[in-house]
C-alpha cells in the first residue's frame, strides 16, 4: 500500500485539489490512479473543481476519509 501524506499530496500536481472550509478536498478519480487502488469503500462529497482548465463537478474526500477507507478495505 502506497503511503500517503498531506504534505505529498500537495505538491503532486498529478492529483487535483481544492481548499474547502479550510479543508483540502481530492478528486477521488485522480486518487484512485496515484494509490492505483480500489477506493470505493472511501465516503465523498461532490464539489466544484477546475480540472484541465474547466470547471467541473467531481467526487472529492479529504485524506482522512480517504485513509479510513483504504484501512477499511483491508
């Protein structure tokens, strides 16, 4: 299992962000393909996101939703 930081997350510009209530938000899509894992387990929200230059509705979790759905898994 890939580790996974806030701080790694940030930086990668591969996964898409954005700052909600003072909370960072991820596009699980983009998620999925860093951990290259299953993440259905894992409870999100829809947000708005500027992915590729548009803005678009996707699926979003912070990384602690998304840790607790990776341990659940297991």
């Amino acid at each position: 299992m890939k580790p996974l930081t806030e701080k790694l997350l940030l930086e990668d510009a591969t996964v898409h962000k954005v700052q909600f209530d003072k909370e960072w938000f991820y596009n699980l899509d983009d998620m999925k393909f860093y951990l290259n894992e299953d993440l259905s387990a894992v409870e999100y929200i829809h947000l708005p996101m500027l992915v590729f230059g548009e803005e678009e509705i996707v699926k979003c979790s912070t990384l602690e939703d998304i840790l607790r759905g990776r341990k659940e898994k297991e």
